[in-house]
C-alpha cells in the first residue's frame, strides 16, 4: 500500500509542544528548528534542554533563532545549555549585539559596519516557526518556543493552529531552512525551485496556477506567484471566505477582493484578537472595519484569550501556518503556510473556526462608533505606516 500524506492539526499550545517534544526525544539523525522567538521561560528551558539531550546523543541539531523577535531572550543560559551539548546555534539578520565569534574585529569602523548592515536588513524577518525531524518530519504553524502559547494557568494560552506532517517531500523546506541559516535571503535560483516543485527541468517560469502543499516565499518570484494566486482565490470564491490573521493589516488590493466576494454573496468572516499582544494593532485592524463591515462583511473579534492562529478557507482551499494578511508577511518576511489535504485535517479546521467564533464578539457599525475617538484616529495614523507592519 502507497505511504500519503500525514497531516495532524493541533489547535492549543499544550498538545503541539507535546507531539513537537515527542519527536525530538525520538529524532535519530538530525533536528533544524526555525523560531522568530525562543524565549527563556518555563517552555524554553523545556526545549533547551529536549534539544541538548538529543545533541548529546549524536543527533545534528541546528536552532536558528530571528535577531528581532528574539533580541531580548536570546543568549545567556539557554545559548549555553544548546551550544555546551554540540548543538548549533545562530541569530538570523542579528542585531549588533548578538554578532558572535571569537576573533571579531574591535573598534569604531566594524561596530559601524555591523549598524550599516542592521539598517539594510532590519525589515526582513524569519517569521517562520518549523521543525524539521530526521528530514522527513516537519512541524510548521504559528507557534514560537514561548510560554505565552501555553499560558498560566492552562487554557488562558494564546489560539495558535499548526500541523505536522509526515509522508511527504519537504526538500523544498530543508533547502529554505539552509538558506535562511547560511543568512541568505531571495537568492534561490529558479530554475532549481522549479525542478523540486514541479518536476521540470528547464528555467521555465513557474506555472501560472502555481499552488504548492509547502508554500515557501524565500524569492521574490515566489512571493509574487503566492501573492497572486491568494489574490486569485479570493476572486474565485463561490461559498465561504474565513479568515483568522492575528496581525490584520490588509493592503488595498486584498480589501477590493473581500468586498467584491461579499458582494457576490460569499460568507465573508474575518476573526481578529479582541486584545492584541502588539498594543497598537488593535487599533490599526479596527480602521479597516467601517470600510468592510459597510459591505456586510462579518467580523469577530476573539474574547477567550489572545488570537494568534493564521488561518485561510476559501471554499475547499485551506491554508495553515505562519502568514498574517499584512504587509510583513506578504512583501518583507520569509514564512511558510501549508495548503491542506486531507479531509480529515480540513474538518478540524472547519470545527475550530465554528467553535472560536463561539467565543468571539461581532462587531457591528454601532459598536464600532463607540470606540473612543483617539483610538479610531491612532488607528488610523497608524496606517500610513502599514510597510512595517
């Protein structure tokens, strides 16, 4: 009988940090895990420590760890606890004072060397949260190594959604994680790309409908083709159009989309954070409503606990993983989603959106109006800044 695709969908920190720790404690041969944070909390130590006893017992372990989302928590003892077992350890696009090594050059001109180089990639992020096992396991979602997912006490941990996958050819991502170690970024030649993801061997372009399971934006053509085929499905809904974006900052083209697709009479649902863990992006997704909700466009936003899940439904087309609908992820950070398959995996999906709007509040145009003036107008200054965002 022919392997397919295994797809588990956990839905709460709790069981994904579960399974993820599963998977290393049995890892034989090699681990390369990819976070924007690794904080050294409760969950850290846990992973620290998972990750150093598999280096211990000769496993290649690679973390790599972004020099933004982690400029606070990264280094120190849980650096020391990776690093002292064997493991690698690496900073992506690092800020100057995660710059490492032991034959670094002193004095004025490298020190401003590394801020000349800080200011040119200071914009470009690894979003990406992965784990790749054994190079046949990968876990991918929206999680980071963090005990904020987890909460305490249990279940006030943030919504979060990711999947692991089995059965299926992931060279695509070891070959993005490689990149992104070697701190290379939009460099990855075409014609290779399209050799692993649709079996060619020429420097053609890739196809028009391009809509890959893994769905990696580590080049510009990539990012395009992604882009434009979000775009186009957004275009072709029929029945339903669910979006959860814990981070909802959507640019004018994405906008028309939506409106166009409620205005044909696709269920239009958009979930958002009621309280975000990034102050002013309440604000800024709130400007959005008028515009969206005037198109009866329905939009929720949710109570139980921070909303951090990245979730698409269009029609049957489900995406899953670590893209918000805003700027960042669409033009300036590399992130990996991945397109769905299984029914089973799509039902869970489906049910879990169901049950968050249960714990969700709608906004209608009159609540939206109650919200404090100074709040709109933040919101809506904010905006003009949305290339950061």
């Amino acid at each position: 009988m022919k392997n397919t695709l295994s797809e588990v969908i956990y839905t709460d920190a709790e069981s994904y940090y579960n399974g993820l720790l599963r998977d290393i404690r049995q890892a034989k041969s090699s681990i390369f895990l990819e976070t924007f944070i690794f904080a050294n909390d409760e969950t850290g130590q846990q992973f620290a420590h998972a990750l150093a006893e598999a280096a211990e017992r000769g496993v290649i372990v690679r973390v790599l760890v972004d020099g933004a989302g982690s400029f606070i928590t990264w280094g120190g003892e849980i650096k020391d606890i990776l690093e002292k077992s064997g493991a690698e350890t690496r900073v992506f696009h690092p800020f100057p004072w995660h710059f490492e090594g032991k034959n670094q050059d002193r004095g004025l001109t490298p020190f401003i060397m590394k801020y000349m180089h800080l200011s040119l990639i200071f914009n470009a992020r690894n979003h990406r949260k992965t784990c790749i096992i054994d190079n046949r396991i990968a876990h991918v979602g929206s999680l980071n190594i963090s005990h904020c997912h987890t909460g305490s006490p249990p279940g006030l941990g943030w919504r979060d959604t990711a999947v692991r996958l089995e059965k299926i050819n992931i060279e695509t991502l070891i070959d993005a994680c490689e990149q992104a170690w070697a701190q290379r970024r939009f460099y990855a030649p075409l014609s290779r790309f399209v050799k692993k993801n649709c079996g060619q061997k020429t420097k053609e372009a890739l196809p028009r409908d391009y809509n890959p399971i893994i769905r990696l934006n580590h080049t510009w053509k990539l990012r395009r083709k992604l882009f434009k085929g979000l775009l186009r499905n957004l275009s072709r809904s029929k029945k339903r159009l669910w979006i959860i974006s814990a981070y909802f900052v959507p640019d004018n083209m994405i906008i028309k989309r939506l409106i166009k697709a409620a205005e044909r009479g696709v269920d239009v649902r958009i979930l958002v954070p009621q309280v975000s863990d990034v102050l002013p992006m309440g604000w800024i997704s709130a400007s959005f409503f008028p515009m969206l909700l005037k198109h009866n466009i329905k939009i929720y936003e949710y109570q139980a606990s921070m909303m951090h899940a990245k979730t698409i439904i269009i029609d049957d087309w489900f995406i899953v993983g670590s893209s918000n609908l805003n700027h960042r992820s669409i033009f300036h950070d590399l992130e990996i989603d991945i397109q769905l398959q299984s029914e089973e995996a799509k039902k869970t999906i489906v049910e879990q959106f169901e049950k968050d709007l249960q714990q969700s509040h709608q906004i209608f145009p009159h609540d939206f109006s109650k919200k404090p003036v100074l709040t709109r107008l933040l919101g809506s200054f904010l905006c003009t800044f949305k290339h950061w965002l």
